[in-house]
C-alpha cells in the first residue's frame, strides 16, 4: 500500500508505521460506505481548513 500526505502541497515523510495506520484507517472508512466497489484502487481524501 503506497500512502502519501501532502500539507499546502509540500509532502510530508511518513515511516511504514504511520502508513500502515493511515492506510488501515481509510480502508476501514471506505469499506464501511454503502454502494462502493470492494476492488477500489484509489481513494483520495482532501480536507481544506478555514
């Protein structure tokens, strides 16, 4: 599983560990959503603050 974390567009290095804890946690959030296809590839989630 390739995780990625970008804040104001500059990435953000991320150790296997914090992967594997994003990565569980939106592949728990998206398997929990009604209507979604089991064999996603990409999910992408983007959260602007004001």
């Amino acid at each position: 599983m390739r995780v990625k974390l970008k804040i104001d567009g500059e990435e953000v290095p991320l150790n296997p560990f914090v992967t594997k804890i994003f990565g569980n946690l939106l592949q728990a959030m998206v398997a929990s959503l009604h209507g979604i296809n089991e064999a996603w590839r990409e999910a992408v989630l983007e959260v602007e603050r004001d």
